[in-house]
C-alpha cells in the first residue's frame, strides 16, 4: 500500500444521515418513508413547503447533529446540489410556461444553505462547495481550516442525489445510486471518534462525491478501530485512530 501523508488529525463529536435506501435507513434507526426524509417539527410550516426531497435528506440529518437555534460554522458540499429543479424549470420553459422567481431561488447550488441559515438562525461562517473531481474531500479540508482558524466545532453536511437520465453521466462516475445525506460535528480534540485525513498517491478513478459518499457512511458506521477507506483514485484516505 502506498504511504500516506498526514493532513490533520480531528474528532467527529457527532453525525447524522439519511439515505433513501431501506438498508441505509435500518441501520440509522431512520423514521420515514423510502424517498421522503421527514422534517424537524420546529421549522414553520411556510418554509417546510420550501424544501424539496433533497432538502428534507438534508435537514433530516442535520437535526440529529445540532439543537434548533443552535449556532455553528459550516460546511455545505454537494456535486450537483439542486440541479433536479434546476431540469424542472428548463422544462418548464420549453413548455412555454411562466418560470417562478421563487422556484429560480431554490434552484441555485447554495438554496440549501440559505434555507438551513434562516431556519436555525444561524449567523456563523457557511460555505458552500461544489467538490468536483475532488470528491468528498475538500469539505473536510475547508472545515479543518475554519478549526485551525480558531472555531470550536465546524458542522459539515455532504449531500447529492440521483440526476436525471437527461444528463450524460456516462462514462465518468458522478452520479449515485439513491439520495444520501451526512452531517457531521468536527472539533480538534474532543471525546467523540478520533480520525485521520491524509493525502495519498492518486491511481485509478474512485468517482465523485455521489458515489464515495454511501462508501464512507459504510466506514463511519464500522466499529472496529483501525479502519480505513481510501479513494486512491482522488488521493484521500480517512481511518480511526
């Protein structure tokens, strides 16, 4: 196995996910139907018709890391964030039908965000990416800059979803299987799981964040100390320490 670079050590305090897959939603103790996350009863009702299914996977795995109103830096990462309605309104352009200012809003890569800073009032720091090739890992490195910058926790929240049959995804692995979402409390010291980021050589193609996603839910929910994933294809690997 090629030799790691050590980036950062930090501790996961807590984490939260929702995934549309019956397997994934077993294993979270996940209360909701297969394709619809529920949502936290404290946003008002107004907004909750705001959120779409995306959305809700978001907001639903946020609410198992933080309190309502309660205030943290974060760090939002998705591939195509929601590109499902921005397809909605091109089609409804050539439909020849009038585009909703509202719906245009919602569209853009950082509408979950926004939706996530009014509901929990959160005045902090909020980053958005879109990860590219990258994948999963440039979220990790953003949150580990705002830890080193002097905050105490930093929340990242890494989401996709399925993309429409309209987009050519093929040959390249950007799209996943079915919508997941994981939010996560990062400090650098704390009682919670001890974990490592390193750099690694780059061989092969591990897929962008839709497919390493499911893959490192899998590693955070295994017990056993010492565990690894490797996205060698991105030059990431991750393991308990």
């Amino acid at each position: 196995m090629p030799s790691a670079l050590k980036v950062a050590d930090f501790v996961l305090n807590d984490w939260g996910v929702w995934a549309s897959d019956s397997e994934s939603r077993e294993t979270s103790c996940m209360h909701s139907s297969p394709n619809l996350a529920e949502i936290p009863g404290f946003i008002p009702k107004l907004q909750q018709r705001r959120l779409s299914p995306l959305a809700r996977a978001v907001f639903n795995a946020i609410d198992r890391c933080i309190k309502p109103g309660e205030n943290l830096p974060t760090v939002f990462s998705s591939a195509h964030g929601e590109v499902g309605k921005a397809l909605a309104m091109l089609e409804t352009i050539r439909d020849g039908e009038e585009l909703s200012p509202t719906a245009f809003s919602l569209s853009v890569h950082n509408a979950i965000a926004g939706l996530y800073s009014i509901a929990y009032r959160n005045q902090q720091e909020i980053t958005v990416i879109a990860p590219g090739g990258e994948a999963i890992g440039p979220a990790f490195a953003e949150a580990l800059g705002m830890l080193q910058e002097g905050a105490a926790e930093v929340l990242v929240v890494l989401y996709d979803e399925p993309i429409a049959g309209f987009y050519p995804v093929a040959p390249f692995a950007l799209n996943g299987e079915f919508t997941c979402a994981l939010a996560m409390r990062l400090a650098l010291a704390g009682k919670g799981m001890p974990l490592r980021l390193s750099r690694v050589p780059k061989n092969g193609d591990a897929g962008e964040q839709p497919v390493q996603l499911p893959l490192f839910v899998d590693f955070l929910r295994r017990g056993d100390g010492g565990a690894a994933v490797d996205f060698w294809g991105r030059g990431w690997r991750w393991e308990k320490i």
